[in-house]
C-alpha cells in the first residue's frame, strides 16, 4: 500500500512538471511575439490539464 502511495506521488509530480514546462513554452513564445505557436501549446497545456484531472 505504502509503494503505491509513493508511486501515486512521484506520478503527480511528473504530472506537474509536464505542466510546468508547458506552461513556460506558452510564455516564452508569447514574449518572443510567436503568438500562433504559443496558442497551439496553449491549447495543448489545457488539454493536457483537462485529461490529467478526468484520470
């Protein structure tokens, strides 16, 4: 019980940082003025964020 536990947090974890790394593309690409490609990643990081709480 307590390993799956342990894995349950490490998964939210990787979880998180996918999150995260996305979240930082989306911002890069809008201060470099690539608004097309950070609203195509923006989408992604909503998709993703929307599928990671269904599961």
């Amino acid at each position: 019980m307590i390993e799956n536990v342990s894995k349950d947090s490490e998964i939210v974890k990787y979880e998180e940082s996918i999150a995260e790394i996305l979240d930082r593309a989306v911002n890069l690409f809008r201060r470099t003025n690539l608004t097309e490609l950070a609203d195509k990643w923006d989408r992604i990081l909503k998709t993703y964020n929307s599928k990671r709480r269904i599961q």
